[in-house]
C-alpha cells in the first residue's frame, strides 16, 4: 500500500469513527425531553427534596484580584429568596484590593465571612473555606457569579433523593459584548440545555461545575474535600461522589450568570486548563473506566474519554493529512459526499443548538446563530488547546489556576435586573 493509499484509509475511517461517535449523541434529544417530562410530572407536593428541611447553605466563593466582581457576586447571593444561608470568602493572596473589598463585606453584612490566606491555588482556596464553614448543604460559585433569587431554592430541590450527593446548576453567559461571547453563548446551551439533562437522567453528569454546584457537606468531608494538586478539582470531586456510591443531578432552573472568556488569550488558557484538568482526572481514576460496579456511569467514562480526548486528537490528525490528500490529486471522498455531509452537518448542528435553546427556553439567543460559521474553526481550536494540554502534561508543567482577567460587563438584562441596589443582611 503506498503513503497516499494508506493516507486516504486512515482519513476514510478516521471519519467514519468520528462520525458514528457523532450519531450517537442525538440520542441526547429524546433524552432530554423524557428529563423535562419525568421532572414536571410529578407535583410538587410529591417530590421529596432537602429543601423542605431548611438546612443551613454554606456558599464559598474563593477569589483571586476579583475586584471588579466581587461585591456583585455577593449581593446577589444575599438577595437570595432562601435566607438561611451563610457566605465564605476566601481571598487567595491577590495583589489588588480584593482582600479590602471582602473584608468590607464582611464588616457589612452579618451573614458574610472573610478568610484570608497566602497564594496556594483555587483547590486550597476551596478546602479553607470549607474548614470553616458550617453548612449542612456546601455551594461553590466562582467569584463573578451572579444569582438569581431562587437560584438557591431550586438547588435544594435538586436533592430530591437521598442518594443525591451534589447537584449541578445551569451557568449562563453574562458578557455578550463580544463575537466570540456571543458564539459562546450559543453553544454554550448544548453543553447546559441537552447534555447535561440527557447526562443526568442517566446518571451519568460527569462534572458539577464549579460555578454553580452544591454538594452534601457530611460527603465532601468524608472524601476529604478538593485535591488541590489538580486544575479540574471541581471534576474529580464529581468523580468521587460516584465513587462514593452517590448520584448527581441537573437542576436547569438554578441559573447562575458569569463571564465567559472575551479575548482569544483568555478562551486559550481557560480550555487548556480544562483540558489538562481532564487529564488529570483521568489518570488519577482510570480505573473507574469501564467498571461495572459503578454502573453505567463506569461504562460512559470510556465512551466520555473517546469523545473528550481521541476524537479531538483525531480530527487534527485529519486535517494534518487532507492537505497532502489533495495536493496528490486523491481526496479522500467524492466533491458531490462531502457536499452532503457538510451541508447535513450545518443542518443538524443548527436543529440542535436551537432545539438546546428551546429547552432552556432562552429564545433571545437565537439572534447569535450567525455565528455558525465560526463554530468549525473553534472546534479546531479546542482540539489544539487539548493537543497543548497533552503535551503540558507529559512535561510535568507545573498546574497553575490561571484565572479569566474579570470585565466586570453585565449585558444580559435578566441578570442586572437581579441585582439588589441595596441588599440587608
């Protein structure tokens, strides 16, 4: 077989697996619509949920140089509708005046405390303010986090079993000042509107996001809290719970509002810093993959790592290989089968991103699906990000939290509209 023969098999399969890969996820849709009808089924007054307890919500919101931020974060956080509720902040050696303005809040607001320590990274940051907090339920949010006022009674809700160990809610975009924010912003409720509700169905949610997850306090101490030698601490503790013997729901009405990366730098650092958190992950629970003790969610890590790892390395070694393809007069498909596939890619990524949208019933974002032709190139872009995290960490360099320089832009109108002018505590 000669290079260009054996570069035209590997594009022709190469593709095949990414498309079949593909196929399988549009079994996200009917999932996600049996997840809205199996929860809106059932009455209210039927559903068990800690809510009806009352327990005491220990929100922790680590921060490093969130100045710009800080002080909105906490606002909305008391004009919660759920009273019985304590706010942490722990300040991570910043270098501007966050540690005042928390300090300041502290002094202000009786249900708000203030923990200082030297830089040690998010993880630290996390397990401080744990250390000190008193809850029965503990929430995590990043610092330019927005609520909304029942975002916390409808975290409560989401405990609705008590094998429910944590509960992740749905974080929207806040900065849609920005074409690449607003693409974000799109594709963003794939990720929240249709995955994670297919996902939590099957008990199978692999991460409660660190901008909005709550876990049950008495779990997060018995595992013993956040590894903090990891950038993807907020996906190995979800891993843990898991293994743990514990589920983990989706609750779409809890609504948080933050900053998405606006400039390429920033996008850049925050997907190599995921992707590298993945790695770690990985390795360091590999032997959950494909076990059956864990249920179904053992056997979707295998399918998870295929999707979130080969399949991204692979394509770029596609796209590597087509231009020698076609240099050499041997595409690897006919002109008229390409055609196709792309134009029933476009039509299926466009069903689904506005079937995500409908879901999450944010209809005002459809004014953004003229980013589409954007989407292609920052599929590739992700894949490269992975392709750098690889190589970071086969180097072994040193994990750092590298943080999103905060904007402080709030262009969603159902977010600022949220914000108390003036909060009581």
């Amino acid at each position: 077989m000669s290079l260009v023969d054996a570069a035209r098999v590997f594009v022709q399969c190469g593709g095949l697996v990414i498309l079949s890969f593909g196929a399988v996820k549009i079994a996200y849709v009917p999932l996600a619509l049996y997840f809205n009808w199996f929860h809106r089924s059932k009455p209210p007054k039927h559903r068990y949920s800690v809510l009806s307890q009352r327990p005491l919500v220990s929100v922790i919101v680590p921060g490093y140089n969130e100045a710009v931020v800080i002080t909105k974060c906490v606002e909305s956080i008391l004009a919660s509708r759920y009273l019985r509720l304590e706010v942490i902040l722990v300040d991570d050696g910043s270098t501007d005046s966050t540690p005042r303005i928390m300090a300041g809040l502290a002094e202000q607001y009786d249900r708000v405390r203030f923990l200082s320590q030297t830089n040690a990274g998010k993880g630290a940051a996390l397990n401080n303010g744990i250390d000190a907090a008193h809850g029965d339920i503990l929430m995590f949010v990043d610092a330019d986090g927005i609520f909304a006022p029942d975002t916390l009674m409808n975290m409560l809700e989401g405990f609705d079993h008590p094998k429910v160990g944590a509960v992740c809610g749905d974080d929207r975009p806040v900065n849609l000042n920005r074409v690449q924010t607003m693409m974000l912003a799109v594709l963003s409720h794939v990720g929240t509107g249709l995955v994670r509700r297919a996902l939590s169905l099957l008990h199978c949610l692999p991460i409660v996001s660190g901008n909005i997850g709550a876990f049950r306090s008495e779990l997060v101490r018995q595992m013993g809290g956040f590894h903090e030698d990891t950038l993807g601490e907020d996906l190995e503790l979800t891993w843990r719970v898991y293994k743990a013997g514990y589920r983990v729901r989706f609750q779409p009405s809890a609504l948080v509002y933050a900053e998405s990366p606006s400039t390429m730098g920033g996008l850049w650092r925050q997907r190599v810093r995921w992707s590298r958190g993945l790695l770690q992950t990985l390795r360091m629970h590999v032997g959950m993959l494909g076990r059956r003790r864990y249920g179904l969610f053992g056997m979707f890590l295998v399918f998870n790592a295929i999707t979130m790892v080969v399949i991204p390395v692979l394509q770029l070694a596609i796209l590597a290989v087509l231009p020698f393809l076609y240099i050499a007069g041997e595409g690897p498909v006919p002109g008229q089968v390409f055609a196709i596939l792309g134009w029933l890619g476009l039509f299926v990524s466009l069903a689904l991103v506005c079937f995500s949208i409908g879901l999450n019933r944010s209809w005002q974002d459809l004014r953004f699906l003229w980013t589409l032709p954007l989407w292609p190139f920052y599929s590739v872009f992700v894949g490269l990000a992975l392709a750098s995290a690889i190589v970071k960490e086969i180097r072994g360099t040193p994990a750092k939290w590298n943080k999103l320089q905060r904007t402080g832009v709030i262009s969603v109108i159902a977010a600022e509209a949220k914000l108390p002018k003036e909060v009581s505590a």
